[in-house]
C-alpha cells in the first residue's frame, strides 16, 4: 500500500507575501511495517520566477481595488491589512486625505492640592453658567481640584439636566487642564466621607471679593477635605479683582462652556433657516408667568390672573418680595415690558415691519391674545417651535435649560438682540455679543420709555415726538464699547460683569 504525503516549503526568508515550492513525500508500507521511505522534490512545470511574477499581479490588481473603495472605507481599511499590501508611494496620499488634525490639549498645571470644592448651582440656564465660571476662578486661585458642578433641578423650571446634558464636559475638563484641575466625581474614599456627613457645607457670602474666600472658604478646605458651596448665584464681587482671575471667568464662559453637540447643531440649523429667509431680530421678551410672579408686575393683566400670578409668588420660599406694588415697581422700570409695550418701541425705533423677529422666551404668559399688538405690528414673527419639526425638538421638551441653550446660541446670531427685560439672559447675552465683536444690542430704558409711553397714551404727545424721544434715548445703547460703571457698597445696582466683560474685550479706537 502506498500513502503519499503533500507537504510546504518556504524559501526560509519568513515573508508571507512569497511563493512557496511544493515537496512530496512517500512511504511504502508492508505488512504492519515500514519497508522502505523515499522522499524527492517535484519541481512544477512552470518556473518559481513566473509563479512570483503571477502572485504579484494579482496582489496589485487586489491593491487597486481597495484603493478604489478607499474613500468608501476609509484608510483603516488598508491599515489593517499586512504590510505587504501598503503601497510606499500611496500611503502618504491616503494620510493626508484621511487623518484629522490632532487636538492639541494645555499641558496640566501641578499644584498642592488643597481640597476638594463640590458645586451645588441655583437658578435659570444663565445664572448657573456665570456661576460655574465664577466657581472655576475661585478653584483656580485657592489650589484646589473642582468636581463638575450640579445644576439646579428643584427651581421653578424642575429641569433634570446635569452638566452633562448641556454642557461638552470632557471640553470643560480638558481646556481648563492648564488652570485647575477639574473632576467628574470625588475620589470614593472622599466620595464616603462626604455620605458619611464628614465634609463642610454652605452658602458663601453674595458679591464677595476673593479675599473672602482666602480668609473663610481655604480654613475649611484645608480642614474638612471637601466643602460643598450650596449657593453659587452672584458670589463673586464684579469689580476689586485681579486682572487674572477677571480673565479666566471670560476663558471659562466664551471656551470652555461650549454646549453639547446635539444643542450646537439644532442651534446652527435654526440660524441656517432664519438666515436663509433675511436678517433677523432676536427679542428676548421675558413676559413669562415666573418673571410676572417673581417681579409682581401685574400690568395690563386681570384679576384673576393678578391672583394666579400672586399665589405663586408665595408658593416659593426662596422668593423673599411678597408684597409688591407693580405700578411703582413698573415706574422705577423694574418690570418687564409687556408685549403691547414692546411693539409701540419697536416701532418707534423705526424697526423694519417685514423683518423677522424671533421670539427667544418660554411661554408668554396670556399666549396668543397677549400676543395680537406685537403680530399685527410685526406680522414675521418666529419661534423654534415654529421653524423646526416636533421630531426636532422632540428630546428638548421639559428640559427647560436645554431649550433656553438653543434661544441663546440664536441669540448670539442675530442681527439685532433686543432684551425687553435685564434678566441673566440678557445680560450674559450682552456681554457675550460684545465679547464677540460689539454687535448691536439695544439695551431699553425701561424706566425713561414707561414715563413716555404713559405721555404718548394719554395724548400728551404725538407719535412723531414719541418716536422722537424714544430714538433719542437709545443712540448710545447699542453695545457699544464703555466702561461697567462701579457703585462701591451697592453691587447690585452696579453694571455686572458678565454683561461687559471689559478687561477681556479687544481694544477699540474709542478707550473705554
């Protein structure tokens, strides 16, 4: 019996792109024994060179089809493939095409650490963002490592967001590594101590300069590890601070806090629509029932919404001004303008009537028959609801912060941005507008335009000297460059630093 035996033999040069020769082997069997092996080598017909020659044509021909698909595949595609196949004169090409430019991150600055600062913020989407960046600068000049802040989810909007869902948080991290060290989330150990009740919580001091948080906050990191600040609205003085911590505030708000890339880009299509269709105007019209509660500012409204508006003034703890007289609150312009109002100084300032007017709020409170003046004089008028598909807007619904996000990015686009009230909105927004190259913003005297108002309603003046006085008062409210003006022992009275950011803005021909 004879059993033949097919075996391989390499060249020896170990390359797996090589031809290899074929060897045979036999062995002759006899009963239950070997009697006699021979092996020899059968040398195939055609010559070693030409199966290499053959090999390699097909090798190429594969190479330029995969180099065909190669802007389908992409390059890891051919990366993955053995080295043979990478062509040298190709490769660069593909890399050039294909490979991102790298992100160059700040090198980490090193530091003692002295604690750890955990951030508890209060408020509306704007308030917060002025207060993690206030929080950031504090971090930053105490030596201490700063866990990613919380946001409010108990106010009156009961938005459940975290950081997170707003905010590119990995950004947050990474471009501020240079500064201070930043943290998702306590180390555990620390992490127990803090569920134990071993860590120091408060609320620090409103306005306070950062002498403050040397002499009262540092003692208590030093001591406790961890120390939670429950309030952060406002606790940062606008003025009296070094020149570097007043720019790292801007860093953080205009780098730093960049919105997720699911807000960034409904944002950039709502811009994309408005711009396609001619300039636009932002109106930030905050006559929402919160505002209307909180201010006590009645005018115009019924009674039974007077009523409505005052129990829920008193639902809420933390608004401290029960009693509230709007007419004087509304004289003093201490209340937002109504949506009639705002269409007699519209019109008055000689807006376009056919321009589009975009409307950056919540609900109006009284809706659309609160509405009818403002339509009938500027019939354009927009919402996000209204440009985009329910399908859109579909994971925004009851995030009020997220849909507040998308008002600012179009905000910040406009043509015009034009706040009927001085909310945090509108003055982040103000700030960040200048940041970005002075773009007109018409900041509205409301307590010079209400005494006009009431003169030109009971006849004692004529529309020509209404529009008149009302274009004189606002030739020098365009955001233009000035300085914050500064009333040392009143703060709040004070222009904020968030709305004019001076010692970050570039320099104009006009000193401030």
């Amino acid at each position: 019996m004879m059993l033949l035996r097919w075996a391989k033999v390499s060249d020896g040069k170990g390359d797996h792109c090589d031809s290899e020769e074929m060897e045979m082997g036999f062995n002759v069997l006899g009963a239950a024994e070997v009697v006699k092996s021979k092996r020899f080598i059968v040398r195939p017909r055609i010559k070693v060179w030409m199966a290499r020659a053959l090999t390699t044509v097909i090798i190429w021909t594969s190479v330029v089809q995969l180099m065909a698909l190669g802007e389908f595949w992409g390059p890891r595609l051919l990366k993955s493939m053995p080295y043979c196949f990478n062509h040298p004169d190709a490769s660069p090409a593909v890399a050039k095409v294909h490979v991102p430019a790298k992100v160059v991150l700040p090198p980490k600055r090193i530091y003692k650490n002295n604690g750890y600062l955990l951030v508890s913020c209060n408020g509306g989407l704007n308030q917060m963002r002025a207060a993690i960046c206030d929080m950031v600068a504090i971090a930053r000049h105490l030596n201490v490592t700063l866990i990613v802040p919380e946001l409010d989810k108990t106010s009156f909007w009961a938005d459940p967001s975290e950081f997170q869902d707003i905010f590119d948080v990995d950004n947050f991290i990474a471009s501020l590594r240079d500064e201070v060290r930043i943290l998702k989330q306590l180390p555990p150990r620390l992490k127990r101590r803090v569920e134990l009740g071993l860590s120091h919580s408060l609320p620090p001091i409103s306005w306070s300069d950062i002498s403050y948080y040397e002499k009262q906050i540092l003692p208590l990191l030093r001591k406790h590890k961890v120390v939670h600040l429950n309030r952060t609205d406002a606790r940062l003085a606008n003025n009296g601070l070094p020149l570097e911590i007043q720019k790292l505030r801007c860093r953080v708000n205009y780098n730093a806090l960049r919105f997720t890339s699911q807000i960034e880009d409904l944002g950039r299509k709502i811009v994309r629509i408005l711009r396609e269709r001619g300039p636009f105007l932002v109106l930030h019209l905050r006559y929402e029932m919160d505002m209307l509660a909180f201010s006590g500012c009645t005018q115009g409204c019924d009674s039974r919404e007077v009523e409505e508006l005052t129990r829920m003034r008193y639902a809420y703890p933390w608004w401290k001004e029960k009693v509230i007289n709007s007419d004087l609150k509304r004289k003093d312009g201490l209340c937002p303008l109504t949506p009639e109002e705002t269409a007699l100084i519209l019109t008055a300032l000689g807006i376009d009537r056919s321009v589009q007017i975009y409307i950056a709020a919540g609900e109006i409170y009284g809706g659309d028959k609160r509405m009818a003046s403002l339509r009938a004089a500027f019939p354009n008028l927009v919402r996000k609801e209204t440009l985009l598909e329910p399908s859109d807007l579909m994971y925004f619904q009851n995030h009020s912060s997220q849909m507040a996000a998308l008002d600012y990015l179009v905000s910040l686009e406009s043509d015009i941005f034009i706040p009927t009230y001085d909310g945090n909105m509108a003055k982040v927004v103000e700030g960040h507008r200048r940041f970005i190259g002075f773009k007109r913003t018409i900041l509205l005297d409301r307590r010079h335009l209400v005494h006009l108002i009431d003169q030109y309603t009971n006849k004692s003046l004529s529309w020509d000297e209404f529009s008149l006085e009302v274009k004189k008062a606002h030739a020098n409210r365009m955001g233009s460059p000035k300085r914050r003006v500064v009333i040392p022992d009143r703060p709040k009275e004070e222009d904020y630093f968030y709305a004019n950011p001076q010692e970050c803005l570039p320099l104009q021909d006009e000193p401030l």
